[in-house]
C-alpha cells in the first residue's frame, strides 16, 4: 500500500478536502492560464474557448501523471473504457439531460450553431471541463471515501453525497467570475445533484468514462446553442429546475446499480 493509499483509508475526509482544495486552485489556475494562451489563438469567443480548453488538458494532464506517480491512476477509473453494454445505458440519460438542459438555459429545443469553428471551440472546452472535473471528483474524492469508508450502503452513500456536495460548493468560485450569490448557489445545487447521477454511474461501471461523456456532451451541447444566440441572459432559477429534472436520471441510475451487472 503506497502512502497516499494510507492517507486516504485512514483520513478519507481530509484527503477528500485536500483533493477538492486543489480542484479549485486548478479551476482558478485554468482560467488565469488561459489569458497568455490566448495569444496562440488570436481574439475573440473561439479563441478564448480554445485557450481554455489547451488550459484544462494541461491541468488535467497534470493530474494525471500526479495520480501515477502516487499509484492511484487505476482506482480513478480511467484505464477502464468499458463495454458497449454500458455506453448503450448512458444514451437515454445523454438524450434526456441534453433536451432537458438546452430547454431550460435557452428557451427552446430549435437548433442552434454558430460557425463550425466556433462550434468545435465550444464543444472541446466543455469535453475538458468534464474530463478534469470527474477525473478529481468521481476519480478522486469519490473514491477516496469509499476506500477509507467501506462498501457498506450506508458507506457508498456518504460518499456519494459528500463527494457531490464538495462538487457543488466548488461551483461558488463563479462568484469570482461576477455572479450573484443566489445564482452560485443555485448552480451549486444543480451541480451536486449532477454529481449524485455521474457518482453512480461510476460506481456501476468502475469508469469514469460514461461521467466524463455524459458531463461533457450535455454541458457542449447547451453552450453551442448559446454561442449560437445574439444576446443571452440565463433564465432565473435555470439551475434550481435542472436540478429537480435531474431526480429521475439519478433513480435511473440506482436502477443500474443495483439491478444491472456491467
């Protein structure tokens, strides 16, 4: 047992914490990276979208060697692609969550594309959000609680939740970039319910891969929409509904985890 494997079987709520602290420091770090990166680019919303996405793959690839080094890299659940079986499962929570979401932050379910290269900008920044973020917190926390809390149901659901929770209250670092309190919050909220589906999912499939899609295709979808708009203002209380519309994706992936063998 390496001595990060200790850590987190004997102080798994510390190493969580740590893990999340340095989540936001690197989601700070992305943006703050960005800015120079942005001369590689040129100007403008495709430019900015590129340099964030160059930004997020270097953090993450930094995560990852990290992960390595410490002996953690198989744990996290990226060696594991899984089977068709299970990327046929997450096709009806892809669709539904994609629906549901371009409904609600625009207004409407009529296509909408900005340029193609703007498109492509849009769609690779938001795959990168979603391959850092579940790669530290359904790879990382998540797993560190249930290394040190144990298999027991009572133990799988702490770590859920706290995993989740620690997920939304992340999501408080918008209020940095400008945001209300109560629409931090909000968000906050619809990100720790989201976090609850992608937790699962992950612990039905030993991957983080179908979390890392789902997060990524939903989230690229809703902004290329939005990048598609002249003017956009999101709807209030956007998040507060996403969140309840989340429930059913969340008890259709209990259903998996209990009822389904991968």
């Amino acid at each position: 047992m390496s001595g990060f494997e200790r850590w987190a079987v004997e102080w798994p709520v510390l190493v969580a914490l740590l893990a999340t602290v340095t989540g936001a420091g690197l989601a700070i770090l992305t943006y703050a990276l960005a800015q120079p990166l942005g001369v590689l680019f040129g100007r403008g919303a495709r430019a900015r979208h590129l340099a964030e996405s160059l930004s997020r793959c270097l953090a993450t690839a930094l995560v990852v060697v990290l992960l390595w080094h410490l002996g953690w890299l198989e744990a996290t659940g990226l060696a594991r692609l899984g089977g068709w079986r299970l990327w046929l499962s997450v096709l009806l929570p892809l669709v539904y969550m994609t629906l549901v979401g371009v409904h609600l932050y625009t207004g409407d379910l009529r296509a909408g594309v900005p340029d193609r290269r703007l498109a492509g900008a849009v769609t690779l920044n938001m795959l990168a959000v979603g391959l850092l973020e579940e790669t530290l917190f359904r790879g990382v926390v998540l797993q560190v609680l249930l290394s040190g809390w144990g298999d027991s149901r009572w133990s799988v659901a702490g770590s859920l939740v706290l995993s989740s929770l620690l997920f939304g209250l992340t999501h408080m670092l918008n209020l940095l970039a400008g945001k209300a309190v109560r629409e931090a919050l909000e968000q906050g909220l619809s990100a720790f319910v989201s976090g609850l589906c992608y937790g699962v999912l992950v612990l039905w499939s030993g991957s983080i891969w179908p979390a890392v899609a789902l997060h990524g295709a939903v989230n690229a979808v809703v902004n290329v929409k939005i990048a598609s708009m002249v003017s956009y203002k999101e709807p209030a209380g956007a998040n507060v509904r996403m969140a309840l519309l989340m429930v059913p994706v969340l008890g259709y992936a209990l259903a998996l985890l209990w009822a389904v063998p991968v």
